[in-house]
C-alpha cells in the first residue's frame, strides 16, 4: 500500500505516518514546503529507527502515493485540496481526518456548517468527477496515533459513498495492529463521526485526559 | 432512588425497569392505561423472580418518583409529556431516551428537526419551567437493556443543562452494574447522542447484529 500525506508535518500526519510505516506500508509525505515535509520525516524515521518514510512536495507525494490522507487543520482543508485539485487521477482516494472544532470558554464545540454539512463533505466536493473522499481516524486522538508505545484498542468508523473507496481504506486501517475498522455507510455518517470527534474532544476536556476514543461493543 | 417510566410498556421501559430494579431502585411503570403498565409489571416482576415493579396510570406514577424516564417512542413524546405536563414538580427529573429514527429502505436514518435539533431538546420544551431535562441512555440498545443476564460493558454519556440533575442521573446510572456513566455536559450534546444511537443501528444492521454500543476507551 502506497500511502501518501498531504499536509504532512503536524501531530495527526506524524501519528498516521508512524502506524502505516510501522506496519510495513509505504509511507510519503507532502508539503507545499518540501523542507518541512523532510524535517517531518526524519523526526519519525528518528523514532521508527529506521529510513521507512519518505518526504517531498504535494505534487511528488500525489505522484507516487494511492490513498492519501489529508491532516491539514479543518479550515484550510478545501483550499489544499483545490490547490492539487489537478494532480488528483482516479486512482487516487482521499482519506479525510480533519475535525471542525473550535475552542470557546475552555469548551470544545463543532464548527458545522450552517445547514449540518460534514467537513468531508465540503472537502469531497473539491475533488475532479471520479476521485471517491473516504472520511475516516477523525475520532482518533492525535497523540494517541502518535504515541507507538501505546495500542490504540479502539475501533476507526469509515465512510465513503463509493463502496470499493471505503473498502480499501478498511483493509487499509486494518493493517494497524490494535485497531479495527467499521464499514460506516455512505459519506453523511462523516456527520456523525465530526460529533462524535468533538464530543471525544470535550471529554477529554472535563476529565482531564487526552485519549478518548471510541470501541463498539456488541460487533 | 425512586424511579418512574412514563409510557412504561414497551421493550426499552421493561429493559429500564429490570436493571434498576434488579440494582435495588425502587421502579414505577406509568402507561395511559395501567391496565398495560400491570401487565408489564407483572411480566418484569416474572422475569426478576419478586414484586418489585409496581405499576400505575402516569398520574401515580408521577406522584411516586423523582427520576422519570420517558420510554413512548421518539414522535409522541412531546405531546406524552404535553399531557401530564401538569403533573409535574421542581423535584423531578424527565430523563429522555428516545431515538429519533426512521428506516428506509433497510436502512437507518436520523429524523431530526430541519434545524439540527434534538429529540431531548423539543421534549424539553415541554416541561413546566424548573423542571429539568437529561438526555441519556440513547446509545444502549433496548434489546441489550432487557436481557438481565448480559453484562453491559459500555458506557452511558449523560447530558443536560441543569447540572445538579445531570450529576443525579450519572449517579442513577452508576447503580446499573457493567456501566459506565459519564457526563456529556449540556444538552445540545444529545444532537451528538442522537446521531450516535442512530449510527449504532445502522451497524447492526450492516453487521447482521444486535448489541452494538459504545465504550470510551481512554477515560
């Protein structure tokens, strides 16, 4: 599996780029800014002890990559995906993480659409005809994917409306020990898991913790 | 703790009434019709193996309890509550379970208000002022509630704008065994709540199983 990041230097690329490479997939990240996307590598090849990711441009990551993640923060996630709307073939499936949350008074809120639009929804409808958005890890702690030590015991919910998209990336998240995958239906439940993202966020929040995260019992 | 159900016949009130009876809780079934909350009554009190369900008319039901769950299913309880809104006291708590569903086509699909609004929160409108409403237990599946001999083993997230009421309901909860109670703040996080108990069916459904619901890991 050839992994691509788009946007790939803060804690979200790093904690994705870790479990994908420490679970033997291929691993590249991209940065409108080469240099930063290559000081990101090496900080986790430093801690997977070996040269398992490699670093470029979003035009090189795109070229040489079949299921990208984009990890930029939720605002400026339609943008850079528009900016490489014409590097994206049909091969291609973006993987959306991003949660639309705002901090206010010390709380966690979502920061939705007025009409009750996902963010994954806003950032599919960048992409050309025939490239599928999957929305998927967004209920996921950062620094939990990030910290390798730990097993993540918890479950990552994908949706997608083209079936054979939201397929792949359930094998795909398959691959990291410690989590399983969920088939979560068409793009719209991307509504659902923002929530449920934010409201992980603000329980964290009111008992002071940072992992929060999600297993279904029952399945 | 005295607890109450109003619309006390169906399988998420008899699921309701069997843990908290079987924790100790004293458990009132309120109906339109006591004739069907005594024959639900009677049917617990079967399966618990001693009378410890009583049942009534809402009226009695109402004037016996401070913790009042309302069981109807999600389009009739505005107006359930409309009509004993009468009835009703400062000492009391309406808890809300309900889940704002539809199925089309073999699936689930959430039946909010236009507006994103919650189910809790149109119900809550309808207590007198000072009357305080909780959202809580839309996550756990009726079927899981009501077969006494399954441990639980998932969490319940308790919302609602009042928080000595939330905090009372977190701590009714807690007498459940195998669950968890924990707070999910104000009651607009029953928006979250509600999606979440709708995606669970729709996982069920996809899986061919019963019990999905939801643990935090992390907490």
């Amino acid at each position: 599996v050839h992994i691509g990041i788009l946007g790939g230097t803060g804690m979200e690329a790093r904690g994705l780029a870790l479990r994908f490479a420490a679970a033997g997939a291929s691993v590249f990240l991209g940065s409108r800014q080469s240099e930063r996307a290559s000081r990101a590598a090496d900080a986790c090849n430093k801690a997977l002890g070996g040269p398992l990711v490699r670093a470029g441009s979003n035009r090189e990551m795109l070229a040489s990559s079949g299921i990208v993640f984009i990890t930029v923060p939720y605002p400026q996630a339609a943008a850079a995906v528009d900016a490489c709307r014409w590097l994206f073939r049909p091969h291609h499936i973006l993987v959306d993480v991003t949660v639309p949350v705002i901090f206010r008074e010390g709380h966690a809120e979502l920061a939705a659409a007025e009409d009750g639009t996902s963010n994954a929804e806003i950032v599919a409808r960048c992409l050309p005809d025939g490239v599928p958005l999957v929305a998927a890890f967004k209920t996921i702690p950062a620094a939990i994917l990030a910290d390798l030590e730990l097993p993540l015991n918890c479950d990552v919910i994908v949706s997608g409306d083209v079936a054979a998209a939201r397929q792949k990336v359930i094998e795909t998240a398959g691959l990291i020990s410690s989590l399983r995958a969920l088939d979560g239906g068409p793009l719209r439940t991307a509504r659902t898991l923002e929530r449920m993202a934010v409201l992980a966020i603000e329980l964290n929040l009111r008992y002071k913790k940072k992992g929060a995260r999600y297993r279904i019992e029952g399945l």
